[in-house]
C-alpha cells in the first residue's frame, strides 16, 4: 500500500525529533514542528487544527457599544457613590474637629471662670 503524504511527514517527525516530546521540558518543540512542516500537510493547518469550541464568535459591534455604555453608567454611579462618601467624611472630619475646638475653648472658658469665682470670693 502506497504511503500518504501525512504518512511520511510523521515519519520525518519522529525521526527528527523522537517517538514522544516531552512538552514539559521543551514545550517550544511542537511550535517549531508546526512551523517547519504546516505548509506541507493535506488541507493545511487551519484543516487540521480548529480550535476547541469551533472558530472565534465575530463580535457584534452594536453589542461593544451597548457593553461600553453599561461599564461607563456603572463607572458613573461607582463615581458618584465615591464622591458622596468623601462628602460626609469630610464633613464628619469637620464637625469632630468644630466640637473639638468648641470643648477646648469651653475648658478654656471655664477654668478662666473658676479663677474668677476663686478671685471673688
């Protein structure tokens, strides 16, 4: 029986490059072995090695746009949260610091009264 074309070039393959490739320790041997003899395989590569779950989905651009428009609304309220929650730390920062100052000047103030009182008595 006549020998195919595929036949032969698994056979220069192993002769090449041995009956098993250990992929773990030369994981590039099976890129250079696509390369070197891709063009001489029947149907070409793209026959022979379809990639899993069929070839890639063309992505609707209308549905880019619409996924885009989603992520920026989100990015928006994201935004908008952040910059609520700044607010009121902000103005809770302020408040801690207005009735800090307002005890120590009523400490102030009242120590200051009680060496009136002393004074008057």
């Amino acid at each position: 029986m006549a020998e195919s074309k595929n036949d032969k070039l698994v056979k220069d393959i192993v002769k090449r490059y041995g009956e098993t490739l250990d992929l773990k320790s030369s994981p590039y041997v099976i890129v250079e072995i696509i390369r070197q003899f891709s063009s001489k395989l029947d149907g070409g590569i793209a026959a022979s090695c379809a990639p899993p779950g069929g070839p890639p989905k063309v992505l609707d651009p209308l549905n880019i746009v619409k996924e885009l428009k989603a992520k920026v609304a989100e990015v928006n309220r994201l935004s908008a949260t952040l910059e609520k929650t700044m607010k009121t730390k902000a103005a809770t920062k302020t408040a801690k610091a207005t009735i800090s100052l307002f005890v120590s000047r009523m400490q102030e103030w009242s120590s200051s009264t009680a060496a009136l009182d002393i004074r008057s008595g």
